[in-house]
C-alpha cells in the first residue's frame, strides 16, 4: 500500500523575456488563445499537487491577476531581481517551510504544453528516493537548452548552453526545464547553488551536480519535444501554437468532429463541440466557444464568446462576437456579424446585416442589408425582435426599439418607434413617378447639361 505523497508545484514567472521583444511579460503571450501561465496552471491544477506557489518579478500585477484568475488558492511570491532560476524557486522559499511536501515540482512559466501525466512520471523516482528529476528531450534545434551529461544512464549534471563545451554541445539530450525535487533535500541543495558561472546567475541546473556530490541520485526521464517545448522568443511562440492547435484538432476528431481540411481550422483551448458537427475549411474559433449537436460552421467564419446551438448553421463569412446565443436550427448566413444577441430557434439572418444587443424571437426572420443601431455615440441599446417577426431587407432599427411578435417591417423602413405584434410598419420616402421622365432626362444627358438629375 502506497501512501499518498504530498507535492508543493513552484512555478517561475518572473522576468521581462526580452527576446519576445515586447511589452507584455513573456508568460502572458498566447498559445491557442489561453496564457502560457493558464497552461502551465491548468496542467498544475490536474497534476495531484496539494500547494501552489508562483513567483513573479516586482510590479507584476497582470501576471499575478492571470494566475489567480486559473487557480485561486496560489501563493505568491515576488523574486526583485531576476537572478536566475535557483534564486527564484529560493523567493518561494517560505511555501516550501511551510508545508513541507515530499515533493516539490518546479516549472517554467514559458513551458505550456505540459501535460498532468508528463508530471507524474517525473516525479515516479522521487518515491523510490531520488533526490532530483528532470525532463529530458532531443530537440530539433537545441540551441539554448541546458544539456544533459549522463554516463552509464545515470544523469551525472547539466550543462547550461552558455558554459558548456564544445564537445558538451554536440550532446542531443537537453534540459526541459521542468524539475522535480525531493522535498527533505531541497532546501539543502538549492542553498548550495552559487553563481559562479559566465552570466552571474544562480541556475536551477545545477541542482544536478550538487546533490551528486551530497550522494544523492539524479534521475532524466525522457519525453517528447512538444510536452517541454520552451518559448523565449516569437518564433517558438509560433512554433508552440503550431504543436497546440495539432493537439487540438486531433482531440477534436478523436472526439467525432468533422473537420474538412483541419490544418486550416484554429481552435482555442476551451473549444468545446457536440456530436456530428462540422466545420468546413478556414474557420476560427477564439476563446468560450460552444457548439452543439449537428451544427454546421462554414468556411471564412470567425467565431469568440459565442453558443451554437443544435443544428444551427454559421457563415460562410459569418463572424460571431462574444454574447453570440443561437438556438436551435438558428441560421447566421454570408457578411452577418452578431454580437450581445441571441437568436431564438428557428431565427434567421442569412445576409448581410450587424444584429448586436439584441433578442431575435423564434422563427423570426432578418432580410439582407438590416442593420440594429445599437450604438448612439455615447451608450449602447437594445432591439428586441418578437418571435415570428419579418424584417424586411435593408431596414435600420434604431434602438431602444421593439418589434413585436409577427410584425412586419417594410424593406429600407428606417425603425425609431415600437412596432406592435401583428403590425405592418412602413418608414420609408414614398415613391414618387414622373411619366415619360425617362427621355427626358437623356436628352438633357446628352447635350451636355449640368443639372441631369430628375
Ligand atoms: C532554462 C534552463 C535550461 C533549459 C530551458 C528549458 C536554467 C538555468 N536553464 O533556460 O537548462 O534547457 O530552461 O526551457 O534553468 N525565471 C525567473 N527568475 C529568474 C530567471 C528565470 O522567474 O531569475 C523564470 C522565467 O520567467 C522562465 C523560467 O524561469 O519562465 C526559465 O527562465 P529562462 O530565462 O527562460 O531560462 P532558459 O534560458 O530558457
Ligand atoms: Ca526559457
């Protein structure tokens, strides 16, 4: 019988990332529309670990807003200068003191395809009394990495890339960056890392060689590139989102989605589909979007914040803003955009129109060229549309403005007052006719004259 073991997860948020070349700190970038810190958090909050602790650089509040928001019971710690990543799991030092895991997990921020399961293995040997773990990999480009040295399967140190050998860099097996530390020596191990090394900075790494010479083991376990993939820059950013969408899109077929042409599908972290639902060649799905049994998406539609229900139908050329609702059988057709509105069962806006802030009742139907006017220059308002309703095309709903149910708006009506249930409402110029006008006018045309309008 196995007794379970406690495990404490550090995870190392601070510092710039000055090679992303931009302002927002490196962990709060994107992959598959969620933070890098949300993955590696979620990955955390899967593992079975009972404690968490994030370390972040000074002022940085977004970051620790992001972290709380994935996983609310952390404890935070500020590192005030980034003195490397010993000295950062050294700033969470209390946390370890204070609960005293067996186990300690450390991961990077910028790691966020790491899956709960790639944890457990690697903290496996710490139950059988290793003292250290890491993750090994072959990258393709290993330019960067801390190397691994082992001999005789027995991991003897790591080598960070700015002071390893030149032998020392032909080594294809390199560090993941994800540590696991058994947690009676961590604190003994990590005090004794100096920063006696090219760039003055207390490196986590080499924890390896210390607890070697303390009589301690050290153990690699190897994993696939794609689970310890780091980013420092915008190219492994790139790189990274290309592994997350693979990822995703093979989860999505694996769970019965039809996929056309899945390369060309770009799927958010908490994409979440129904069964038979198919979505045609170059769709976009940003964060919170939910589809439902048998819906269709087609082709160019961009979709975020938004529910499809059961066998609606979206685009092609759709885009769904967040607020989006459609019931069942509801249709969004080419060149609509909805946002903030729901579109009952059976509803229909199948061109060109703007619905936003709006209800659209039940089989009610939305002519081409209709737009809601939501927006008056200072406040947004709302169109409520009955169920039933016919809206001709090239209409304009000044909101506040309710159409009731079964009412019937003329097409190019310009809407500013209430439309009762039932009623027909025309708000348009009269058509006015000119006999014989016609001729006239072109002879006008013809000999050049400059007033040819009739
Ligand atoms: C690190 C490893 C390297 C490994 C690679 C894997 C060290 C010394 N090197 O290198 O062996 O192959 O990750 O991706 O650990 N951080 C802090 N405070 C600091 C320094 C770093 O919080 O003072 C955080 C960063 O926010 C980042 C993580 O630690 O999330 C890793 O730091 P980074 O500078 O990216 O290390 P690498 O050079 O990539
Ligand atoms: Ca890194």
């Amino acid at each position: 019988m196995t007794t379970a073991r406690t495990c404490l997860a550090i995870v190392l948020a601070a510092g710039e990332g000055t090679r992303m070349r931009s302002t927002k700190p490196k962990v709060l970038h994107t992959v598959a529309g969620r933070s890098l810190l949300a993955h590696v958090l979620a990955a955390v909050a899967e593992a079975d670990v009972s404690a968490a602790a994030i370390v972040v650089g000074p002022g940085q509040e977004a970051v620790v807003a992001e972290a709380r928001r994935v996983l609310p019971g952390a404890a935070f710690f500020v590192q005030h200068q980034r003195r490397g990543t010993a000295d950062a799991v050294l700033a969470a030092r209390a946390a370890i003191e204070r609960w005293r895991p067996d186990d300690i997990l450390i991961l990077y921020g910028d790691t966020p395809l790491i899956r709960a399961a790639t944890l457990s293995r690697l903290r496996a040997p710490l139950a059988a009394g290793t003292a250290v773990a890491v993750l090994g990999f072959r990258p393709a480009a290993p330019d960067g990495y801390g190397r691994l040295i082992v001999a005789d399967d027995r991991l003897l140190a790591i080598r960070e890339e700015a002071e390893a050998s030149p032998s020392e860099r032909t080594i294809g097996l390199c560090n993941g960056g994800i540590m696991a530390l058994a947690g009676r020596h961590a604190l003994a191990i990590l005090e004794r890392i100096g920063n006696q090394n090219r760039k003055r900075e207390f490196y986590l790494t080499d924890a390896v060689e210390i607890a070697r010479g303390m009589k301690l083991e050290a153990a690699a376990i190897e994993v696939e590139e794609d689970d310890v993939r780091g980013i420092n820059t915008k190219t492994q950013l790139a790189e990274t989102e290309a592994v997350a969408q693979r990822r995703l899109r093979q989860a999505a077929l694996d769970q019965g989605v039809t996929l056309i042409a899945p390369e060309t599908v770009f799927l958010c972290a908490d994409t979440a589909f129904g069964k038979d639902v198919v979505v045609e060649p170059y769709v976009v799905f940003g964060e919170k979007v939910t589809v439902e049994d048998g819906a269709v998406i087609r082709s160019f539609s961009h979709l975020a914040g938004a529910h499809v229900g059961k066998g609606a139908s979206v685009g092609p050329f759709a885009r769904l803003r967040p607020g989006t609702r459609l019931g069942e059988g509801a249709r969004v057709g080419n060149f609509v955009e909805v946002k903030e509105a729901s579109l009952e069962a059976g509803a229909k806006a199948n061109h060109l129109s703007y619905i936003g802030d709006a209800v659209v009742g039940a089989q009610a139907n939305i002519g081409a060229g209709t737009i809601t006017c939501n927006y008056d220059g200072s406040d947004k308002h709302r169109t409520e549309i009955g169920e039933k309703a016919f809206i001709g095309s090239n209409s304009a709903l000044v909101a506040p403005v309710r159409i009731g149910a079964g009412a019937y708006i003329g097409s190019g009506s310009v809407i500013t007052d209430n439309v009762p249930a039932g009623a027909l409402a025309l708000a348009r110029g009269r058509q006015v006719i000119k006999e014989d006008a016609a001729a006239r006018l072109r002879s006008l045309k013809a000999l050049g004259k400059r007033k040819t309008h009739p």
